[in-house]
C-alpha cells in the first residue's frame, strides 16, 4: 500500500537550521539580518519582520491555505506610516501566546528577501 504526504505530514526541517539558512542568504545579498526572539530549536514557529526604509514594513508567516497548503503569508503591517507599530503590536501579542516563537527582522528596502524563495501572500 502506497501512502501519500498529506499538507499536515510535510518533511519538516529544525527551526533552527532554517533560521541560520536565511541568516546566510541575508548575508549572501548583504541584507542586515537580526534575530529579535530566539524561539524552540527544533518546532518554534517565525515571524519574520521585513523593514523596507520608507516604504513601510511587513510581517510575514506560514499558516495554512485554503486548500490545505502551507504558504508564507502577510500578516501584519503595509505600506503606511504605522505599519511597522502594527508588526512590532503582532509580534508582542503572539510572544504573549507562544514562548517558542522565532523572530527575525530583515533590513529590505529593495524587496529583494523572499522567504523559501516564494513572494509572500498577500490580502
């Protein structure tokens, strides 16, 4: 009998690991890169806060799709002039909720950091 990888059963990779991986590819495109939040090594989820320099700021995670699918998604902030109080405003709220949380926080005015490669879903 053949099984199949449901979107809940993903291969997934440390935390951690993947934090250090997106501290290279920062480094790699010299983009100032910040751990704000050390969360859980091996299952803590991020947040990661883009900071564009004038043309606002987002904050992005991976939650779930519609179909079922995990993508990385805009969850906070904008283009406006509070955008990045309402990212720093999410954040605190989920470290109310979840010790284990990681934090980066990315200097991008350029829009060039996409994370896993993908552009981040937006509303």
């Amino acid at each position: 009998m053949m099984k199949t990888l449901s979107a809940m059963s993903e291969p997934r990779v440390k935390t951690e690991f993947w934090i250090k991986a997106q501290l290279r590819l920062c480094d790699q495109a010299l983009l100032p890169v910040v751990i704000a939040h050390r969360g859980d090594r091996d299952a803590g989820q991020v947040l990661i806060k883009l900071l564009r320099q004038g043309r606002g700021c987002e904050l992005v995670a991976r939650r779930f799709t519609a179909d079922g699918t995990r993508a990385w998604m805009v969850v906070a902030g904008g283009a406006g002039d509070g955008a990045e109080q309402a990212c720093d405003g999410y954040i605190a709220r989920e470290l109310d909720i979840d010790a284990d949380l990681w934090v980066i926080e990315i200097e991008d005015p350029a829009g060039l950091y996409m994370p896993d490669g993908l552009e981040p879903l937006r509303d």
